[in-house]
C-alpha cells in the first residue's frame, strides 16, 4: 500500500509540474510531465490491485477440505471474477504451474501462475508470483501453493512457459494465452529471461531518475 501511495504521490506531483509548465510557455516540458504523471497513475492502479488482492486472498484447509476466497486481482494481465467456493480434495486432480512472459516495447516480464485442475476438467487459477528475475519479486503465492501441495499430497505438475501479449508497458492491452497453450522453445525462454533481469535495472533506474527529476525540480 506504501508504494500505491508513493506512486501517486508522484502522479500528482508530475500533474501539478504539467500546468506549472503549460503556463510559462514551456508546452514540450509540460506535455512530457504530463506523459509521467498519466503512467505514475496507471502504475499507481497496477499496484493497488496488486494490494488489495494480496490482502483478501484466503485459502482454508480442513483434513480433505479447501475453502477459497480468491480475489479478482489474483491475476494483474486480466481481468478476473472474485471466486468463494468449498472443494473436496478429491475432487482435484492435481496442482498446475507454468511461467507466463509478457513482452513489450523491448521489454519483457515473467510470472508464474498456479492453478487447480479439477477432475471434471476445469480449472480454478490461483494466482502468481510476479516480477520474477528482478529485485521486486514476488513469491507469496508460491509459498501458499506449496503448503497446499505437502498438506493436502497433490501432485504438482509444470505446464513450462507460454507467451501472451504485453500490450503498453503490461499495463493495458495485454492478453493472457489459455492454459492450454504450447510452450515456447528453450531459445525463446532463456532470450526473455535476459530481457526480464535487464528490464528488472532498467525499472529501478527510471524510477530513481523521476526521484531526483521531481526534487530537483
């Protein structure tokens, strides 16, 4: 919630640096702390989706039993439906898990998604460890799934990775490929996986270039 709050702290002030900008004259300036400021809102989005789903994601386990209450926001590239139900761990036939890598502008990012494949065949999504590869990643729900995994004696299998689309910065217009789809080659993998460690430095810097652009100005 700490960094929601340090995003659009920083939105506004890029908005407030915009008009100061617009009325001097000064149109290319104010045009471009405008373009920050609407990504600083965007990111600021982003992150308290990724709050508030981190925050009401439960999963309760009773000998043979689960109960969840999944949020809509287990999943950042789509749009979700928050899900409340009881399952029989017989039910379920085992735990999937594959990497999902995203790529846009050069730029490319990797989760991990986790999943319950029911016997019937459906499937009930999870979550993700996100940001994987860079200094803000996220494995909670790895942690939660393999609670799930030693208590309940599910089998896990790996699905390996699948690419889906990026869109604008993976902010908008991305697009999650199904869970059937084919993973992507060994080449392909360890190329995305070099572009998610550089886009992990490239991340961190322009964050600290907008620190010190706002201070400095």
């Amino acid at each position: 919630m700490a960094a929601a709050f340090l995003t659009g702290t920083f939105g506004v002030g890029f908005s407030i640096l915009s008009g100061a900008f617009v009325l001097a004259g000064t149109w290319e300036v104010g045009v471009g702390m405008l373009g920050l400021a609407i990504c600083m809102f965007l990111l600021t989005a982003y992150v308290w989706r990724d709050c508030q789903a981190r925050r009401t994601w439960r999963v309760e386990m009773e000998p043979g039993e689960l109960r969840l209450d999944l949020p809509a926001g287990r999943s950042l590239m789509e749009a979700g439906q928050r899900m409340r139900c009881f399952l029989e761990v017989s039910d379920i036939a085992a735990i999937e898990t594959r990497l999902e890598a995203f790529r846009s502008f050069g730029l490319a990012n990797i989760q991990r998604n986790y999943g319950l494949r029911m016997k019937s065949g459906d499937l009930i999504v999870l979550g993700e460890d996100r940001a994987l590869a860079t200094g803000l990643a996220d494995v909670t729900i790895g942690g939660f799934v393999e609670t799930i995994r030693v208590k309940t004696g599910l089998p896990l299998h790996d699905l390996g990775m699948v690419e889906g689309k990026g869109g604008f910065l993976g902010l908008l217009f991305t697009s999650v490929p199904s869970w059937d789809a084919p993973r992507v080659p060994t080449a392909v993998q360890n190329m995305l996986w070099r572009r998610t460690v550089v886009t992990g430095s490239l991340a961190g810097a322009v964050f600290l270039t907008a620190i010190l652009l706002s201070v400095s100005l």
